[in-house]
C-alpha cells in the first residue's frame, strides 16, 4: 500500500483500499495470534507507518503530485514545517500510525471475537 499510494492510487478512494487492509489484517491477527489481538493490531500498524512515510518522504514529488488534498495542507502547517515538508510527514507519521494503530486494534479485536481459530 505504501508504493501504490505513491502514484497508483487515487486520493479519492484510498480510504477504500484502507479499510479492506484493516479488515484482511484483522482477520489474520485473529486467526494466527495466540491473544492480545488489539495489541497485535495496534504494533503492526505502527510497524506500518514505518515504511508508508520513508517511502513518501523518498517520492514526495510523486506523491503530492497525487494528493492535492495533502499538499494544500502543508500550507497551513506553521512556517518551521512549511518550509520542510518531508519534515512533517516525518513527524506526523506516528501520529497516523497511532490512529490507525487503534482502529486496525479495535478491528482485530472485534475480529477474533468473529473469526473461529483453526
């Protein structure tokens, strides 16, 4: 997901493709996790953010070119983080991590209430 959010996938339906990445994740943390599955949800969307912001930080030309909605926000970011914009995807990644951290948690928790364990 993180090269295809690069230039591949529009900015319109990445949230599409998101949400069937949380479910397909949280349904094999449920099946394969011996428990704790909101943790085991949360550290791999953290792990995630990881490689999803050096990526865009490494094609940031591409991938504001592919995200106007993203590159207009830089421009209300303070002059500190305006001025370095890879700078602020760099600082605000973990804080996207976190979030999505707890919404694939949440699902994987539900999930292995949902999914039977082999």
């Amino acid at each position: 997901m993180a090269v295809a959010t690069v230039s591949l996938i529009p900015e319109k339906i990445e949230p599409l493709f998101w949400v069937v990445i949380f479910i397909f994740c949280a349904w094999v943390i449920a099946k394969a996790c011996p428990g704790k599955y909101f943790l085991h949800g949360f550290l791999v969307s953290l792990v995630n953010c990881v490689w999803i912001v050096a990526l865009h930080v490494v094609f940031y030309k591409s991938y504001m070119a592919n995200h106007p909605n993203m590159a207009s926000m830089n421009a209300n970011l303070p002059a500190s983080l305006a001025s370095h914009p890879r700078r602020a995807m760099v600082l605000m990644g973990p804080v996207f991590g976190v979030l999505s951290g707890i919404i694939l948690g949440l699902f994987s928790f539900i999930a292995s209430k949902i999914v039977q364990k082999n």
